[in-house]
C-alpha cells in the first residue's frame, strides 16, 4: 500500500496535535482538485478519466456506474474525517483500503483493490 499525504491538510493535523487553534489551518485544503471535505473517486490511476465526488458528511455513498468496479485512485480531502474504499462480498461490507483525512491514494494496484470497489464510507 503506498498512501500519500498531502501537505496542506498535513499542516492542519499538526496544528490540531499542537493543540493549536482549527482556525489556523489553511482556508483552501483542496487536494489535487479535490474539493475539501470531499472524497474524490477516480477511474483510472493518479485521478485520470471519469470522477465521482462525495460529502466528506455523507456516512455511504455507492459509487455511480462509470466508477463502480472501476475505481483505481481516490482522495479523502476532508479535514478529519477517516474513509474506507470497499465493495460488497456474499451481502457484506468488505473495505479495501482505508484512507485518513487529507491522504490520497495514486494506485489502488498497489492495495490489491484495483477496479473492486462498490462504495466509499466512514471508517
Ligand atoms: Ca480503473
């Protein structure tokens, strides 16, 4: 799994640690055009071709037709809230990967979750 961590979000977890203010953090938080408090589904690796965007408030969101069993890359471009990528087995949730706020994921090869996933949801 290679998760990365994008720097402007990584300033506001500091500032939260630090006891700092939430204020503080940056007032654009967007992550390679996802928008914040937003996760961002993509078809193909690095956030190429069809996009589907969800409320970072949204607790499940199935994926629409041009990403489901297609997803290969994701961001979760909220500032504290924790997402899970997975799809349904035998009538049960199965999560794929997960992905704290503020990370993104270039390659979901690299999760073994390559064009499996069903829906995004809170973990
Ligand atoms: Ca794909």
């Amino acid at each position: 799994m290679k998760l990365h961590r994008a720097g402007s979000v990584g300033l506001v977890v500091a500032g939260v640690l630090g006891g700092a203010a939430f204020a503080a953090a940056p007032a654009h938080a967007d992550i390679y055009g996802c928008s914040t408090s937003t996760v961002c589904i993509y078809e193909h690796t690095y956030r190429g071709g069809a996009k589907q965007s969800v409320s970072g408030y949204a607790s499940y969101t199935d994926l629409n037709g041009s990403l489901h069993d297609r997803a290969s890359s994701w961001t979760n471009a909220c500032r504290s809230q924790g997402f899970a990528i997975g799809e349904w087995r035998n009538g049960r949730p199965y999560n794929g990967q997960l992905l704290p706020a503020g990370w993104y994921e270039d390659d979901l090869r690299t999760a073994g979750f390559n064009d499996m996933a069903d829906y995004v949801a809170w973990a």
